[in-house]
C-alpha cells in the first residue's frame, strides 16, 4: 500500500521505499545523555515532553543535521498508564503524546531552515507493553496478558499518535508475536501506515517465537509497509533481514543497538560496541530499506550509515 499520509517534506514513506533505501535516526535516549538530561526515570525519555521539550527537538534535529531522513518520536515509554502514575491526567497525556509528533515536525522545519533538502518523515513510536513497566520486560515479553488486553493496552495511544498525523507509525522493540498480533489489530482503521519491528535474541523473539512466524504475521497487513528488528545485537540482523524479506516479501526495517548490552537492574549499558556502519551494505542488499541505529547509536554513525548508504 502506499501511505495515505503525505509529509510536506517528501514524497509518503512507501512511495520511497519502492524506489530506495531511507535512513532512521539512531537512539533517542543517547542523544538526550549526551547533552546533559537525567533520564534516570520510569518515563526515560518522555519526561522531557512535559519538562524539556524543546531538548527533544534539538536532538531531533542533529540527527537530521547527520543524514537521517526519518526522526522517530520521543513517545516510545509515554503512555496513558505511565503519565498516570505522575498524576498526569488523560488529557494532559494526550496532549503530550501528540506533541511528540509535533517537535519532530518542528525539528524538520529547523532541519529545512538550515538548508538540509533530503526527504523528512516522523515516525511515532509506540513501544510495547513491557515499556511502561520500566523494568525490561520488553525485552522478556510474556507478560501474563491476553491479544485482546494488550490491544485495550495500545489503542488509545494509537488513536492519539494518528490523530497528530505522524508519517508513519513504528510499532517497535516488540518482543512477543502475541503483542505483535494485539498491535496489528489495534493500528487498523487509524489511516496511518506502521512498520512492526521485533526485538530479538538470535533467529528468534525475546519471548522465544521462532522469526518466520512472528514476522508472518505482518505479511497480508496492509497497514504494515515495512517488517524488520531493532534493538537488538548487530550481529542478530542478518538472518532476520532475510528471514522478514522471504517470509513477507515487504521492505524491510533494521536498526539495531550498537552491541552493548542493557543491565536493566542497574539502568545503564555494559561491553563495547560492535556496530560497524558497513554491515548496513549487506543489510541493504538482502532487503532492508530503512535503515538506522537504536540504543547506544549516535548522530556519528547514523552520519557514517548514510554516506555508506549513498544517500547523504
């Protein structure tokens, strides 16, 4: 299908798939780091919408600035449940959940304003369930909920996140082919296209499905334009690539993490990075077409990923 939601700062996202390769931001929460924000909180990221806002556009912005053609919102933990627990209310969430699609837009008009032409999407994120309970359970799944739970879970922050127009929803880090299943259900009807991306360990989700069925499970999705993996290991994607492109014969979606592994108790990242902005080459080849980095993958790499790519 193609995209029903035009950007007015390029061609719809399918449209481009069809005929090239698109470059994703690299990780959100880094970027953040980086410039001096304390994300050491159960909202990560998100509390930034209500406290910082114009900090999320800035980095936004840089990835921009270093050849990303598609800037991923900072709504991936914002949730209805979560804000709650802050004695956010309902309307004061929904507001912040649509204006994470609204500082990626401002970030675009800046990006524009400084002379960049390469095509600019948004793409609002819509993390899993295990997100929200910010104990790294998304990267576990099985979270003891049925399909239809987990859709009650993820409609709502749907609606809101389609309503702000976004180019494209990421239904991304899924762990489970069961949430996935309750995210498909859940993005029908909005008029938004999706990509479904899985976090995975090996040829297999977190939860333990093997990839060919969960990834068949976005093949007849028309909402789905694209089926991959993010935050995963580097040397997780090449298999997965494949395996999405055979078994949906869709665009395929990868952006991994940069190899360090996530201490969820501790809250903070082990090991070195094992990213090499070359692999994307061979990514690239076997059907993936947007392509970017996740956690731990910064405006330098994504900047190396598009001069690899071409596109920059």
């Amino acid at each position: 299908m193609t995209s029903d939601t035009s950007s007015p700062y390029g061609a719809p996202l399918a449209e481009a798939l069809a005929t090239g390769t698109v470059v994703l931001d690299g990780g959100m929460s880094n970027q953040l780091e980086s410039a001096g924000h304390d994300l050491s909180d159960e909202l990560w990221s998100a509390r930034l919408l209500a406290e910082r806002p114009g900090a999320i556009t800035e980095a936004h912005l840089a990835y921009f600035e270093a050849g990303a053609n598609v800037a991923i919102t900072s709504s991936y933990q914002a949730t209805f449940e979560g804000f709650a627990k802050r004695g956010i209310s309902p309307e004061e969430a929904a507001r912040l959940l649509a204006l994470s699609v609204e500082l990626a837009r401002e970030a675009a008009r800046q990006a524009r304003d400084k002379g960049i032409t390469q095509p600019l999407w948004v793409a609002a994120s819509v993390g899993p369930y295990g997100a929200m309970l910010a104990d790294g359970s998304e990267y576990r799944g099985r979270y003891g909920l049925s399909v239809a739970e987990l859709e009650r879970f993820h409609r709502p922050r749907l609606e809101v996140l389609a309503a702000a127009a976004p180019d494209v929803l990421a239904l991304e880090t899924v762990p489970d082919a069961e949430e996935a299943e309750a995210l498909l259900r859940a993005v029908r009807g909005l008029g938004v296209p999706a990509w479904l991306s899985y976090t995975v360990d090996g040829v297999r989700t977190r939860a333990g499905q093997p990839l060919d069925e969960a990834f068949a499970l976005a093949a007849e999705a028309d909402e789905v334009i694209a089926v991959g993996v993010n935050c995963c290991a580097p040397e997780d994607v090449d298999a997965a690539v494949a395996t999405a492109a055979r078994v949906t014969g869709k665009p395929v979606v990868v952006y991994p993490n940069s190899g360090e592994s996530w201490d969820a108790q501790a809250r903070a990242w082990n090991g070195r990075s094992s990213f090499a902005p070359e692999q994307v080459l061979g990514w690239r080849d076997s059907g993936a077409r947007l392509i970017g980095g996740c956690c731990r993958v910064g405006p330098e790499a994504v900047a190396s990923i598009a001069r690899t790519l071409g596109t920059a």
